[in-house]
C-alpha cells in the first residue's frame, strides 16, 4: 500500500505540554502511524514552557507569514525537533504576544481573551508551513476547537491551492463540550468570507463556533470512542451539536484511543518504587506502602485503597464525589486523590483531608510521577465521570492491576467490561446511574469482593492485566480512514 503524507496539528503533545489526554494522544499515535510507515509530521504551538534546549529544537530558517485577515500578515518564527524515541518531526509554532504564556489556554482559572486569535493563528500557521516545507499532505488531522479552522480553511481559502489539491482533512473530537465559541469578530480574522457565517456552517446564536464549522468542513469525524461517537448525536452529550453532527453522520467514526505502554506500564515505569507484573505482584505490595506513605496515611495492607488521577471538572464526576464523599467516609477504605481545576473542587477536597486524615489523601496539582505512583499503588481506581469521551487513566489502571470502577459512558463504558461472578468474566466495576447512591454502592460492591472474595478480585484483576489497547491496532484504524478521506477526495475531483 502506498505511504500517505499526514499532518497531525494540536494544541498539546506529550511531553512538551499537556493538560489532558489530548497530548498523551497526540505524542503516541504518530509514532504509531509512522511504523505502518507513512510519512508523518506534527504541528503544535511554541508555549515558553517548552525549553528549546532541553528538546534541542532547531529554527527553521526563514520566517513564516501567517495572514490573519483583519490583523493583516503575522510573522512566526518556527522550530523543529522530534517526538522523543522516535524520528517524528514536530515544528512549533513560535509567536511571543500568543504563544508565549505560562498557560496553554488560561492562566490563574481566567481563559485569555484572544484564545480565537492564538487558535484561528496556529491554524493558519499549519497551513503555511505544509507550503513552506514543500510537504503535500494527504491528510490534515485536526483535534478539537483548536485546529478545528483547519478543514473551514482549506475548503475556503485554500480551495484553489494546488499544493493541497489532494489534501483531506479528519477532524479528532476529544471533548465535545469545548468548541471554541466567540464573538463573530472572529470571522474577521479567520478571514474565510461571511459567506460562511450561516447556522450550517459556523454561526451559532449570533456568535462563532469553530468545533462546528470543522465538523461541517472536515471530510472524517472522529470521536475517541464507539460509545462516544453514539452518545453525541443526542442531547444528553452532544452540547447543542448534535444536530450538526446527525447531520453529518455519515462521516462519523469511533476510533478507541490507545495506550503507550512504554510510559504506562508496571514492568518498566522509571517513576514507581518497585515494579511488577502479572504473576509477580510483590511490588504492587510495596508501592502500595509508598503511596500510603506519600499522602501520610495509616501503612495498611488490609484496608482498600482506591485512587483518582484527572482534571477536577464537572465532566469528571466531581460533583458526584463530593455528594458521596461523606458517606464514602463511613466505609474502611483510603482515598487518594490528585487533581486540578476548579476551584471549589480543590477546596473541598483539601478539606476532606483534613477532616478525615487517616482516610483520604489529596494532593491539588499537576504531577505526573505521582500519577504513575497512584496507578501502581492503589488497589481501585475511580472514574464516577458524567460524560468521558476515551479516558486513559481506567486503561492504564488496567495495566497496573488496579480494578476500575467507572460510570458506564462513552469510553468508560468501551473499555471496562462488568465484573460478573456467574460467568467469570468482568475486568473492573461499573455503575449506570449519575447518582451519589449508585457510585457510593458500586464502591461498596468492589470493596465488598476485595474483602470477603479475595480470590474473586485477584481474577478480575488477572483479566485487567491482560487487557491490551496498543496503538498499532488504533493507528489501523485511522490509516483506514485516512485512505478513505483521500480515495473521496480523489472521487469528487473526477466527476
Ligand atoms: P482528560 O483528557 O479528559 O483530562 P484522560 O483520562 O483522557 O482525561 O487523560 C488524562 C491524562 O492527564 C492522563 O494521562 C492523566 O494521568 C493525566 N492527568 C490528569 N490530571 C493530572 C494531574 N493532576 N497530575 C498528573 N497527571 C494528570
Ligand atoms: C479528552 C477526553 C478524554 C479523552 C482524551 C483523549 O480530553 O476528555 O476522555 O481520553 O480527550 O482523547
């Protein structure tokens, strides 16, 4: 089969920034796509926390012009480097006034007030530098409101361009709940014609909607889970889209994220004290020490310890936590819980520590070693999430022997398979209701097998260990779209 040219853009990418799972995304599958041997290269923003000697970028020579309508030519400078322990080139898209900021997309819980500006301008730039670098790419793969201009723009300005005379675009939805709304201004900018500023393109109550107008543009959606990719064409999940996106159904896919489990795995993580695998969990044992330790709780072994890792927003279920956190206290369990985000979440979980010091540990930031540890050292891990598109953490507790218990949505819902005794199968816990009661009593159920049927929970947990969800079978997947998006391509510019 002949090798396609992709271009994948995004906001974040690990390891040079990440707020979620999108970076954990997009610092893996290219890797992934570049072993089925296609040329594949990634665009992302400059943000000044990316040090350009720890990655040793190099500038590239020539300054990049970026038309930003109203705003005339913009110049970006842009530097090159590679995913580490790979030969993916990435280019990062320099600009001090958007790019050079403490935050991604806000700082101090204030979103920037130009997020459309810096967005509208990482796309443009992506499009200029395919020209600069004389790369004709197959595909542009677009995630989220961020790039989401991509597919308007090329259907737009650069409709006539014949550097992307065999160009498609696959739009990546990751969260539908951000989709870039502002001021219709920012037609002006965007500088793609107010033609396009109609309630089927990208109108949206007077304002702009970028998600919308990419899902519209763009030849292939994609959300990160089958289950997701049911759920958004309801009211329940599609956040005022779902009409747009049954609109555009025909083009919707549900491609499951994969792991990299050359960072997510209890055999060769660098960040747990002692690793371990299937059939040799003593270290299990010890990291569980350690993390008790860690968050200063009572060393235990008899008692369950159950771990959160995520973002503190309503889509994670918090407000759910905080309604059974009480009640969650009566039990004899140890929670531990790292997180971010909103405000009133980090207070009040702070507080549920001190109020309970020998039951729930907290720890309010970003810190990815302790992430891994929690994934290691905890023998349950809790995702009670309202909507969650893939979620990562629950396919890499998998891997770390330590039992999901999750609401039963979207990713959640595709990846963990019910615990049932009569048929011996079930890989973690799963509730169906967003109800305190129904994620109080599920906790209880596995903590219940935990106690009093040892040898139950060891099985699940021997199921969960050997789940695999790698990213040579996710990246198939899109390879497989990809070749769809161009062989439609090619159609429509025959008839
Ligand atoms: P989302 O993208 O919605 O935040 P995912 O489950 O897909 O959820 O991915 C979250 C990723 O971010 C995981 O890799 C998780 O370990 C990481 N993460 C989230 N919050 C934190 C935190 N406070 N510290 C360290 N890592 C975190
Ligand atoms: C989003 C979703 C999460 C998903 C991640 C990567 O942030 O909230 O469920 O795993 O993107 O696709």
């Amino acid at each position: 089969m002949s090798k396609l040219n992709i271009l994948i853009a995004a906001s974040e990418v690990v390891p040079f920034a990440k707020s979620g799972g999108l970076a954990d995304v997009v610092g893996a599958l290219p890797k992934a796509l570049k072993d089925l041997g296609h040329d594949v290269r990634v665009v992302m923003p400059r943000y000044y926390g990316i040090d350009i000697e720890t990655y040793g970028l190099k500038l590239l020579e020539g300054e990049l012009g970026v038309p930003m309508g109203s705003m005339g030519e913009v110049w970006s400078a842009v530097y090159e480097g590679v995913i580490p322990n790979s030969d993916v080139p990435i280019y990062f898209i320099e600009h001090h006034g958007f790019f050079g900021r403490k935050g991604l997309y806000d700082e101090d819980g204030q979103g920037y007030g130009d997020n459309d500006n810096r967005f509208i301008f990482l796309s443009k730039a992506v499009m200029q530098l395919a020209k600069k670098l004389h790369f004709k790419p197959d595909v542009i793969h677009a995630n989220d409101w961020h790039t989401a201009p991509i597919p308007i723009l090329l259907n737009s300005t650069y409709a006539n361009d014949p550097d992307f005379k065999n160009t498609g675009t696959l739009l990546s939805i990751h969260n539908l709940q951000h989709q870039g709304k502002f001021h219709k201004g920012a037609m002006d900018v965007l500088g793609v014609g107010w033609e396009h500023f109609n309630m089927h393109e990208l109108e949206e109550f007077g304002g702009v909607n970028l998600l919308k107008g990419g899902i519209v543009h763009a030849d292939a959606i994609n959300a990160v889970s089958k289950k997701y990719a049911q759920e958004i064409r309801t009211s329940e999940f599609g956040w005022g889209l779902e009409w747009t996106i049954n609109n555009h159904a025909h083009k919707l896919y549900g491609i499951l994220n994969g792991v990299d489990y050359e960072e997510w795995s209890p055999a060769i993580d660098p960040f747990i004290s002692k690793t371990y695998d299937t059939g040799k969990l003593a270290g299990k044992q010890v990291c569980k020490k350690e993390l008790q330790e860690a968050f200063n709780l009572p060393i235990r072994k008899d008692v369950p310890l159950i771990g959160l890792v995520g973002r503190l927003a309503e889509q994670k279920g918090i407000t759910l936590l905080a309604a059974a956190i009480w009640n969650l206290m009566e039990m004899d369990i140890q929670i531990v819980l790292l997180g971010t985000g909103e405000k009133w979440a980090e207070h009040f979980f702070a507080d549920v520590a001190t109020k309970y010091p020998e039951k729930f540990g907290c720890y309010i930031g970003y810190k990815n070693d302790l992430a891994h540890q929690i994934e290691a050292g905890s023998d349950m891990f809790l995702m009670p999430s309202l909507f969650e598109p893939c979620g990562l953490n629950q396919i890499y507790s998998l891997r770390y022997g330590t039992v999901p218990i999750v609401r039963a949505t979207g990713g959640l819902d595709d990846t963990i398979e019910n615990y049932d005794k009569e048929s011996n199968s079930g890989t973690g816990f799963k509730f169906y209701d967003a109800t305190p009661e129904a994620l109080t009593g599920t906790v209880k159920w596995a903590v219940d097998i935990w106690n009093s049927e040892k040898n139950e929970f060891v099985k699940i947990r021997r199921r969960a260990m050997k789940q695999r969800f790698d990213w040579a079978e996710a990246a198939q997947g899109y390879e497989d779209v990809y070749r769809h998006i161009v062989a439609g391509r090619l159609s429509s510019t025959h008839q």
